[in-house]
C-alpha cells in the first residue's frame, strides 16, 4: 500500500487530481504515519534500518516537492520505494566501504575482488 501512494505521489505531487480530494501535507502525513508504525513494530535491526532509510527519502522527497525541484522529488521518491523493497524483501545490507578516524576509506576485501573482475 505505502509503495503504490509513493508511486500515486511521484506522479501527481503537487497536482493531485481534484477527486482523490487530498493535498501535499495529508499525503506526507499518512505515508509517514503508517511508516512509523511498520518501524516500530519490525523486530529485525536490518529491516528497520531499510525503512528508516525509506522514511528519510520520503521526507526529502516532500520537501523538494515544496521548493519545485521535480527531478530531486522524483528520485527521492524511487529510492524510497526501492528501499520499502528491500524491507519487504529482508535483504540485508551491504558493505561496500568502510571510513577510519581521519578520512581514510577502506574496500573490504570482498569488494576488492569484485570490483577487479
């Protein structure tokens, strides 16, 4: 439900049809509110982690609704679906680097020998 109103918001936001009888801040305020109960309720560290990723891009996405940036809006509302996607899928997270004290990056291994191929 929450991946097809960010859908329904990447299409219409701001304009929303004048039947569907909502605006900007309801749209924001629902989306967010059944996000925060899903976040409350995961139990699993990964999954929470994908959805308060979701939550962050939803709230961008919202505000660059509001300041006109269309492009940023857009993007902001596909990573955000695609990080719900991820939460649904359980798919766990990733280390693609790792940043020491001081600014030095380090590749795990792992990413190394992929990157390489």
């Amino acid at each position: 439900m929450v991946i097809e109103q960010l859908v329904y918001n990447e299409i219409y936001a701001p304009n929303y049809p004048r039947e569907d009888n909502t605006n900007l801040t309801r749209e924001e305020s629902r989306i967010l509110m059944w996000l925060d109960g899903a976040i409350g309720a995961v139990r699993r560290e990964d999954i929470g982690d994908w959805l308060r990723l979701g939550r962050s891009s939803i709230e961008q996405a919202f505000a660059k609704v509001r300041s006109g940036d269309e492009n940023g809006s857009t993007r902001d509302f596909q990573f955000a679906v695609q990080y719900l996607r991820n939460a649904l899928a359980r798919k766990p997270h990733k280390v693609d680097f790792v940043v020491k004290p001081g600014g030095a990056v380090i590749v795990p291994p792992s990413q190394e020998a992929e990157s390489q191929d």
